[in-house]
C-alpha cells in the first residue's frame, strides 16, 4: 500500500501547479491503492471525497508547493480515519480494573492477554491472568506458560468449571492477592455464533469488566472488520487490539476498523514474542501507511553510512528480485559499517519478519566474517547463479573457506530465506492473498 500511495502522489510532485485534473487523477490511484489493500469500500469513497474536497480547495492550489500539500492532507486524513489521537485503557480509580479479551480462535488473545500483562506490569502493576478458555485443548497450559515467562500470576480451575464461575473466581482471587489488574483470556470459535457470544454476555454481566478488548488478526483484511462489527454489535467493545501487523503489508485492517466501528485500535501486535505489543498512534500508522517517516529515516543513516550509489543499485536490485550472492557480501561490508542490522532491518516497512528470521545470526561478528569467506570462496559465476551450487561446488567451496559442507548449506538457505521474504514484501498483493490472509 505504502509503495502504490507513494507512486500516486509521487506523480503530483513533478508538477508545478496543479490542477483540478491532476488531484483528480491522483486520487483515482490512491482510490485502486487502497482498494487493494482491502479497504473497505464505504470507508475508501468516503476518505477519497474527502481529500478531494480539501485538494481542490484555494489554499492548496495556490501553494507554491502544491504536492506536498496534498501529501500532508493525505496523511492528515488517514489520520483522522484511524481516530486521530491515541486511544488508552481504562484504568479503574477502583481496582482491579478488569480487562476482557474477546475474539475468533487464533486471533491472538492468549498471547496478547499475556503481551498486555507484561505491558503493564512494566508500568508498576500487578496482573492477574484468567484461564477461562475450557474448550480448546492446552489453552490452559499455553497461558500458563505466557505467564511463567513474564512472572505473572495465572488463575485456571481447570477445564471442568464453567467460564462464568471461572471468571468469576479469578477476580475474587485478584482482590484477596492485591492484583489491581485482571486480564481474562477467553475462548474463541471458527466463526461468529450465538454459542460464544451468549458466553461472552453472561461473562461480561457477571464480572462487568472495564474494557473488552476485542483482538483481531490484520491479516484478514476486511474479514478482521466484519468480525470487528459482529462483535460490537453483540457484546459491545472498547476498543480493538489489532494482531500480525508484522505480517501484514495492506494496512486494510487498520485502515477501515475505526471507520467502520467507530472503536478505536489501542493497541497492535508486532510479532510473536511477548514483549512485541506496542501502543496504537494514528498519525505514526499514517506515516507508516505512506511510507514516508521510516523510510526516510533509513535513507538518512544510509547516507550516513552508505556507499550512495551502491545502496540505490541494491534497492533496485530488491524491487526487481534478482538479489545475488555478490549483493549480498557488500551489503554485508557497508552493514559493518552501518550498526546493528535489526535496527535496520526494522525501519523498512515489513521487514520486521525477516529480522526475526535473522535474529540468531550474529551478522557483526565471527558468523560475518565466515560468510563471508564462503561466498569470496565462490567463483563469480556461482555468486550471481546460487543455483550452479551442487554437492562437488559446495565441498570444495568449504574447504577453500575453511568451512563445513553444512555452514556453507546454512547460508544458502538463509539466502532463500531472505530471497524470499523480499519477493513477499515486493511481491504483488495477490501473493499476499494466497499465503492465507483470508481466513
Ligand atoms: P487465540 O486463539 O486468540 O488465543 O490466539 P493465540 O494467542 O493462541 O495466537 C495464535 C497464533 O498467533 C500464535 O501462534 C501466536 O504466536 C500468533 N500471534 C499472536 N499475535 C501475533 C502477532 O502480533 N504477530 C505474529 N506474527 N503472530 C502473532
Ligand atoms: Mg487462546
């Protein structure tokens, strides 16, 4: 999303003056953008009106940079679609506050009800998780595990009581313990019915919790806001935690839920680890959305750091998907030079997984230095074809870098690995659609 926005309005800036002809071309593109990036469509013909009113308005026709005006009211009202200001939990002036996690079967509330906790212990508090999911198997254990990692308490009867008493127990636990904070996990279903909802009400009237949150998987696209709305208008939420934002390069989610709802996204999910929960900020997921904020950042440290004109071969070479072995080492000298590579890694939009899948590899050190003997051990033709790497190259390969069959197997499989990840982050959306997005 954050490429095509950026061709659209990219167009504008090679114009002086604008006209009424050109915002109007320019927000038919961001209009497809954000189509495609499973919007929905209420929400995108309501956003387009919008800045086309403003765009074609005195002031910005007569700025002398016109483009940039329509690029910050661009942002200024994706802002706005996503609530303008940060949304935060309810804290009780009388605790416990009770804080209840709704949502579908692998949404994420088990790890996020353990996120949440550890969010908030780190501000002084004293959780208390509530095992109240009785239906899928191990749900028990998997929130007990959470909780042993982050030192945080977790109340279960096991899987015979009924959820109600459950609930109903653990907050009477928490006011005997002194938590002044109860996070209750519950269960979830396949889809939408009447079987969970019904619980979820009779949960919600029994302990009348401060919030409930309801936790969705961005990676559904708008199938995430369907679920958003069922569930508003069932149960009554809070307030949205969004989930898989690291895996997810559309932002439709994020994008439509506020809109459609009217229930702000307070928080998102980063990734698996337990410490990946941040704090939902319309105006940073705007600029995350355009892609301005972060990129330049990176463009900055690049410049820093960077051989200039090395760096721009390589991002074409990343847009075009033709990374070869020769790439990668002297991206592997000018990283030494730049810093931590997660650092990096992170300030371009989506590569968040791809960290994750290097994190182990210490790309500063020893690990470096022998990659790189392995690949200077190659003949130039095996650098820019790793498919020409068979058993007899591979062990002779070794041998020249001082290394095993099995180091030099490593490398080409996190080169895969890295190949392919940048073929999902630069790869059409329908591939993104494929991989499963939709549930
Ligand atoms: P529940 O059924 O709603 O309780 O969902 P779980 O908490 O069990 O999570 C389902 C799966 O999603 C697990 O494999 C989690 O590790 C994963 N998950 C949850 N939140 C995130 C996130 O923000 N990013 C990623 N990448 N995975 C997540
Ligand atoms: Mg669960």
């Amino acid at each position: 999303l954050a490429d095509k926005l950026q061709g659209a309005l990219g167009k504008l800036k090679s114009k002086g003056k604008l006209t009424e002809k050109d915002v109007k071309d320019a927000m038919r593109e961001v209009k497809l953008a954000l189509l495609e990036a499973d919007v929905n469509f209420k929400v995108v013909k309501d956003f387009v009106k919008k800045v086309q009113e403003r765009c074609v308005g005195q002031e910005v026709m007569e700025s002398l940079t016109p483009a940039q005006h329509v690029i910050k009211i661009v942002n200024e009202e994706l802002t706005s679609l996503m609530g303008d200001v940060q949304s935060k939990v309810m804290i009780s002036s009388k605790p416990p506050t009770v804080i209840m996690m709704v949502g579908l079967q692998g949404a994420g509330k088990t790890t996020t009800s353990g996120k949440l906790g550890g969010y908030f212990k780190k501000q002084g508090k004293r959780p208390l998780l509530v095992a109240c999911d009785v239906y899928r198997p191990a749900a028990i254990k998997q929130l007990q595990v959470v909780g042993e990692k982050l030192d945080i308490p977790v109340f279960n009867m096991g899987d015979k009581e009924s959820p109600v008493n459950i609930a109903k127990a653990g907050l009477s636990h928490a006011i005997k313990n002194n938590n002044d904070l109860v996070i209750i996990d519950t269960a979830g279903r396949l889809h939408v019915d009447e079987v969970l909802m019904d619980e979820l009400k009779s949960i919600k009237s029994e302990v009348k919790p401060h919030e409930i949150l309801l936790v969705v998987d961005s990676m559904t696209g708008q199938d995430a806001v369907n679920v958003a709305e069922s569930f508003n208008e069932a149960l009554g939420v809070d307030g949205v935690v969004l989930t898989k934002l690291d895996g997810d390069t559309r932002g439709g989610a994020a994008l439509s839920i506020r809109a459609v709802t009217q229930k702000p996204i307070k928080f998102i999910g980063m990734g698996e680890k337990l410490d990946d929960l941040e704090p939902f900020y319309p105006d940073r997921m705007a600029s995350r959305i355009l892609g301005m904020g972060d990129i330049l950042s990176l463009i900055e440290k690049a410049q820093e750091n960077m051989d200039l004109e090395k760096a721009k071969e390589l991002e074409q070479k990343i847009k075009k998907q033709d990374l070869d072995f020769e790439d990668f080492l002297t991206q592997m000298e000018q990283i030494q030079n730049m810093g931590p590579l997660d650092k990096i890694m992170g300030m371009i939009p989506g590569m968040g997984s791809l960290k994750d899948q290097l994190g182990d590899v210490d790309l500063n050190g020893k690990e470096m230095n022998r990659t790189k003997a392995i690949i200077q051990s190659m003949t130039a033709d095996e650098r820019r074809d790793p498919a020409l790497l068979n058993a007899s190259r591979k062990k002779r390969i070794a041998k020249g870098s001082g290394t095993s069959v099995q180091d030099v197997n490593r490398l080409i499989k996190q080169f895969n690995e890295m190949k392919k990840m940048m073929k999902m982050f630069t790869g059409s959306q329908k591939s993104m659609k494929k991989r499963g997005g939709f549930a």
